[in-house]
C-alpha cells in the first residue's frame, strides 16, 4: 500500500470514529473513561497509529461505537 493509501486510510478511519462520537454524544475523554484506556492513547489510536496497542484500542472504539 503506498504512503499516500495509507494516510487517505487513517483519515477515514477518524472520520468515522468521529462521527460516531457524535452520534453517541460522547466526548474522547468520556470515550476514554470507557474502554480503561489514557486519552492520549485513545487520541493516538484515533488518529491512526499503527502499533499493535493501538490497534487494539480501536476496537474497544469500535465495540463501544457499535452499542
């Protein structure tokens, strides 16, 4: 995958973590408090890091945006 898929990826990938935030009326921090993680882990996670913590943080994101 070129660099460029890549980025067009991650910023999808926050669009919609975004939209469901405001669509569950939750903040990051709030967000944050819910899955037991940091909020800088969460806004790193949010923002496309690709490490495998990361990675798991976005699907606790993903399971909590899905309720």
């Amino acid at each position: 995958m070129t660099e460029e898929k890549l980025m067009d990826a991650a910023a999808e990938m926050r669009e919609n973590i975004k939209i469901g935030l405001l669509r569950k009326r939750i903040t990051q921090v709030q967000l944050a408090e819910m899955i037991g993680e940091g909020e800088a882990q969460v806004s790193r996670a949010i923002r496309g890091d690709m490490n495998p913590q990361s990675s798991k943080i976005r699907q606790k994101i993903y399971k909590v945006l899905e309720r």
